[in-house]
C-alpha cells in the first residue's frame, strides 16, 4: 500500500525546492512533537516518574524544557507558533528529537494513581520520527530526507 495521499498519485508530489522552514512546517512539526512529548516518546530521555517513584509514566516537560533550552535557546517547550525560528535551527533541534526519542510501550497498570508504568522502544520509535518527519517535508517541497542514522540529508534540487 502507497503511503501517497491521493494527489500524489495522480499528480506527483511536489517539487522539494523550499529551502526554508515555513510557517505550515513549523506548525506540522509543533503539532507532532507536542504530541509525541504528552504521549511520552521522550519519558526514556526525560522521564516523569510516577508518584510512588517506581516507575516512568511519561515525558518530564520541564526537565526536556531545560535540555532544549541549553543546546536551542530559541526554542521553547512546549512549542510554539507564534514565531518560526531559524530554519538550521529547526534542522538541529529534529536531530535532538530524534536522538531523544523512544516509542512508549504500556507496561504495569498503576491502579491507584490510574496511569501505566512504560518501558521504552528506541528501535521502533526512532523510525517512526523520521517517516513522519520526512512526510511533512516531502508534502511542503522541501528537499530534506532523514537518513536511517538520524541525521538530516540535503537532497540534490532539481
């Protein structure tokens, strides 16, 4: 099964000559991250422990929050719209994400505190960020491509 949307296939995908992260990519990667911060793909990196500190139940905001801050100060947890920032800084801070990030696996069921205790998935996780990363570039023309070892990959314009 084709992971092209309809217009794709009937039309081609968009020419991958943007060089700059505009606004519609910067929102689609908040979009995606906060979401991947509140289901805890980085609790493995920046754990939230539960309260009875017997195990991780999901992403510690702040401590991810202080991470970012030191390598990207122009970039705050959670993410932002209100300003774009710099496209190579973008670019780093989703080489950071991808380094950081682990798929979240459901384990315990902390009854009394009503939250899963999780384990985490590296392998499953890392692959995912970049399908979906590499998605959001392919749809807005921009001629990035994530490589397996999670470093961005310039492709040649056309």
């Amino acid at each position: 099964m084709s992971n092209l949307y309809f217009s794709e296939r009937e039309l081609g995908q968009k020419p991958r000559t943007e060089n700059e992260v505009g606004a519609n990519v910067w929102d689609g990667l908040i979009a995606y991250i906060n979401g991947l911060i509140d289901n805890g793909y980085f609790g493995d990196k920046f754990p939230e422990m539960c309260p009875d500190n017997d195990g991780v139940v999901g992403t510690n905001k702040s401590t991810m929050s202080l991470a970012v801050s030191a390598e990207f100060p122009e970039i705050k947890i959670p993410l932002d719209a209100s300003e774009t920032p710099p496209t190579l800084f973008i670019l780093d801070f989703l080489e950071f994400c991808h380094e950081h990030i682990a798929k979240p696996i459901q384990g315990y069921f902390h009854k009394f505190w009503g939250m899963h205790h999780l384990a985490f998935d590296i392998e499953a996780g890392q692959p995912e960020f970049r399908q979906r990363v590499n998605r959001i570039f392919s749809r807005n023309g921009m001629p990035l491509n994530y490589k397996i070892t999670g470093k961005l990959l310039a492709l040649p314009l056309p």
